[in-house]
C-alpha cells in the first residue's frame, strides 16, 4: 500500500531527462525491481493520475505496465471532459479499444466543449472495462438529496468594487479577443486569471451578509449546518460572526481537525462547522447535519458532489438540503454554469442516472428569473440544470480550459 506521493521514493531508480526544458516521458524513468514484486495493481482515487503530463501519472504507469490485472478505482473518472479518461484507460491498458490515442481524442474529445460521441464512448466504455454502481443501488435506505441556489444580493460597497474589476477584466478580454491561441493562453494564466480570482473575493465578500443571515436562521430552528468556504478571510468572517463555530480548515491540526468532526457529531450544542473545501471535502462523516451551504464554488462539480456526501451518506437519515449562495450578477452564477455543464459532460460518459431536485430561491424575492438577460447570467433552472449560453461563456469557459483553479 502506497500513497501517489511515495511511488517516486520506493521504486524510481532515477530519472533521466535530456534537458530540463524536456518534458519528463515514461522512457526518461528507471524503475527499481520492486515493480516486479507483485502482479496485479490496484489505483485508488484514479482521477488523480487523468493529466498524462504529470510525473505521477507516469510513475503509476510504469509500475502498472504488464500486470496481469489492474483496476482503477474512482467515483470521478470524468473530472472536466473526456480527455479525463485518456490517462486512466492507458495505465489500465484499455486505450487500444477506443482507436489509440489520436483516435479517442478525434473522435471524444472535439468540439466547443471539448466532448462529442458521448453515448457511443459511454457504450464502449461498459462493453470493454468501466463497472458503475451508483449510490441508488448499494444505499437504497439512503434519504433524498436537493440542491437551492441562493441568489444574494451584494452589498453596494463591494458591487461598486465588483463593478471596477469587471471592467478590468472585461478589458483585458477586449484586448485579446482577435490574438492568436498562444496569447489568449499566456493571457489566462496572467492577468486574466487573477482578475478572475479578485471577482470570486469580491461577491464573497459581498454577499456575506445574507449568507450570514440565511446560516442563523437555519440555526434558529434548531438545526446544525456544514459551511463550505474556500477563502481564508471568508472563514474567519464566519468566525467572528459565530465564534463557537467549529472549523475544519487547511491550518487546522489534523488532531483538532478529528476533535472537532467528532464534537459536531457528538454534541448537539454545536451547531455549525465551517470547512475548507479542500480540506474537509473528502475522508470524513457530518451525517449529525442535513444541511450544506457553500458560500464560494470550486471549479469542478466532483469537488461540490464531495462535500455534499460529508453528510449525504451512511448514518444519514433524513433528506440533505445543499444550499449554493451565488452573488446576483456575479461571476458566481456563471461558474455554477460551468459546474453544471461539466456534470452534464461527466454523467453522459459514465452513464449516471442520478436525479437531484434543483431549484432557485431568491432571498430578495426580485423577479430577476422572470427576466430574459442577456448578460450572460444564469436565465432560469429547469430540470435541474442552468441553461445554457455558450457565446456569453466563451471566456469564462477557457479560461478553465486546463482545469485551474483560481
């Protein structure tokens, strides 16, 4: 038993690239014979070996290269799109049943969104090597879960400050609109990337108030609530507001990290627990709370769906309610775009069936979904899913193209 963070330690020799400027190729490596001491391989959490570039991705390859079996297990083969998959069928050996590299990503991986053929990849994939059970069919005791969008409105100090940042950026994408691939990229990964994170701090930031008051009221009926951040700021915010809160954040010990989910578990005078995404999103139970809020999104529908089974799972018996707090007219609305397209893209190629009841509350009781925007936020929810306007998107789209997080 290893973890991906050690395979380089127990059975890499040494590594021999040409140059640094050499990106790092499965015949650059030199394993140890310890590779030799087993036949099969088992890859746990397999989505984390999808970027075929990365060194992880090659250890795991060339220990995996030859056994006689190896499974690759995830509840999250499809993180963004197909190309997701192409690392995880080669180091499983399947690739040769889907064309070959160029053939899979010919034929899978065109077109705006980067996803075509997906019923034809998803029969291909359970005729040759993919196994799904989803959870309906091995925790059918397992109560609803249902998704509210939360429209919040932003206080006027910070949309004045929103308002400024988006004209930065509404700039900056003006100014690249006719340059060629390679800048538009380099663009991304500057100036634009970090206006985008300026713009999820702001609406943050703003919208706390209402987040504030809707986490009270939720407490006032006597019920607990997991708050899901990911700024450091944001979650002191929340502290400060209730201070007997308990916290699962990054520089949380992990000693006081388990205290605490065991205290929120345990104790029904703790009533709410503000997590890190990236912390708390994964390897614990809050089945002691039915209610999730998340004040800021990640990019990925996987990490949402995570921190949503802290409580959706066993020992949960009553229906889990999700809240998502959204800025009005913020980028908020047009990631939680980008989520529900991506989990549209993933749920074609494995094949899910799951239903979750979606639908919007707006706290201000404004008619803003009666509206018919044009400035690319969300227009209505209907079937559980935002609709969709791809030229509004364009930018926002790319420039989570290589799967970055702000």
């Amino acid at each position: 038993i290893c973890n991906y963070e050690s395979l380089k330690k127990y059975f890499v020799d040494e590594i021999k690239k040409p140059t640094k400027e050499t990106p790092l190729r499965l015949n650059h490596v030199n394993f140890n014979q310890h590779i030799g001491m087993f036949k099969a391989v088992v890859i746990d959490e397999s989505h984390r070996v999808k970027e075929a570039k990365s060194a992880q991705t090659k250890f795991t390859k060339g220990i995996a290269a030859g056994k006689e079996y190896i499974i690759a297990l995830t509840g999250t083969p499809v993180v963004n799109k197909p190309r997701d998959l192409v690392a995880q069928l080669g180091i499983i050996d399947q690739m040769a049943n889907f064309g070959g590299y160029k053939g899979f990503v010919n034929r899978y991986c065109e077109g705006y969104n980067g996803a075509a053929n997906l019923k034809e990849l998803n029969f291909l994939l359970n005729k040759h090597c993919f196994y799904r059970r989803e959870k309906t069919d091995v925790l059918k005791e397992l109560p609803d879960k249902m998704r509210q969008i939360v429209l919040c409105d932003i206080a006027p100090a910070h949309r004045k400050e929103y308002t400024e940042a988006q004209n930065n950026l509404e700039g900056y994408l003006r100014k690249y609109k006719q340059a060629t691939e390679e800048k538009v990229a380099s663009a991304l990964r500057g100036e634009i990337m970090v206006t985008i994170g300026v713009l999820k701090n702001i609406s943050a930031r703003g919208k706390l108030a209402d987040v504030i008051e809707q986490i009270r009221s939720v407490v006032d009926e006597g019920e607990k609530i997991i708050v899901f951040v990911h700024l450091k700021e944001v979650a002191a915010a929340l502290k400060e507001e209730f201070p007997d809160a308990l916290t699962i954040l990054g520089d949380d010990h992990i000693a006081t990290r388990q205290m605490n989910v065991d205290r929120f578990q345990n104790d029904p005078a703790h009533k709410i627990i503000i997590c890190s995404i990236k912390a708390a999103g994964v390897g614990i139970t809050l089945t002691s709370s039915s209610r999730v809020a998340f004040v800021e999104l990640p990019w990925h529908p996987a990490d949402c769906d995570q921190c949503e089974d802290r409580a959706h799972r066993i020992g949960q018996h009553d229906s889990v309610q999700c809240m998502y707090f959204l800025g009005k007219d913020t980028i908020d609305e047009h990631i939680y775009q980008i989520i529900d397209k991506k989990r549209a893209i993933a749920d074609a190629v494995t094949g899910s069936t799951e239903n979750i009841q979606e639908e919007v509350i707006d706290i201000m009781m404004s008619s803003l979904f009666n509206k018919n925007k044009t400035n690319g936020t969300i227009n209505t929810i209907r079937d559980g899913s935002a609709s969709d306007n791809d030229d509004q998107h364009t930018e926002t789209t790319s420039a989570d193209r290589d799967g970055q997080d702000d």
